[in-house]
C-alpha cells in the first residue's frame, strides 16, 4: 500500500519533467527553421566579408604608405636636400 502511495506521489514529479523535455523539444524543432536560415545566409557572407577585409587592409597599407612619403618628403625639405619631385612649399604648410 505504501508503495502505491509513493508511486502517486512521485507521478507529478516525473510528469514535470516529461513535460519539460516535451517542452523544450518543441522549441529546438521550431528553432530549426531558424537555424537553417541563419546558416544559408551566414554561408553567403563570408566571401563578400573577405573581401571587404582584404580591401580594407590594402587601403590602410596605400594609406601608411602615403603617410610614409609625405615624412621623408617633410624631413628632406628641412633638411634642404630635397627631390625634384618634392613640394616643399605644401609640405611646409603641413
């Protein structure tokens, strides 16, 4: 007898969490669709995303490398060596 008490007892216990589990199945198996779409479009990004970085890092270079001409053309203006391609009034007013 006892047992059958112990058994109902027990009984809203696992049905918790056999709902639980049902629950929580349900939501993965709705999420699916979700998750199938995110991957077709994530899928797609990539080489466009590569691209973008590949052509950010070569503007960041021209630009470091800009910048690299423009101080050797300031240092050898002040130093009054400068090259026949150098503006030394533009650069001075740098």
């Amino acid at each position: 007898m006892r047992i059958a008490y112990l058994s109902l007892a027990a009984v809203p216990l696992l049905s918790g969490c056999v709902v639980g589990t049902v629950a929580k199945t349900a939501v993965d198996v709705a999420m699916v669709p979700v998750h199938v779409a995110t991957a077709g479009v994530n899928g797609a990004l990539p080489s466009q995303r590569k691209e973008d970085e590949k052509r950010g890092r070569e503007l960041r270079r021209q630009d470091e490398e800009r910048g690299k001409q423009v101080r050797l053309a300031q240092d050898r203006c002040r130093k009054g060596r400068p090259l026949p391609t150098d503006d030394c009034a533009a650069v001075a007013q740098r």
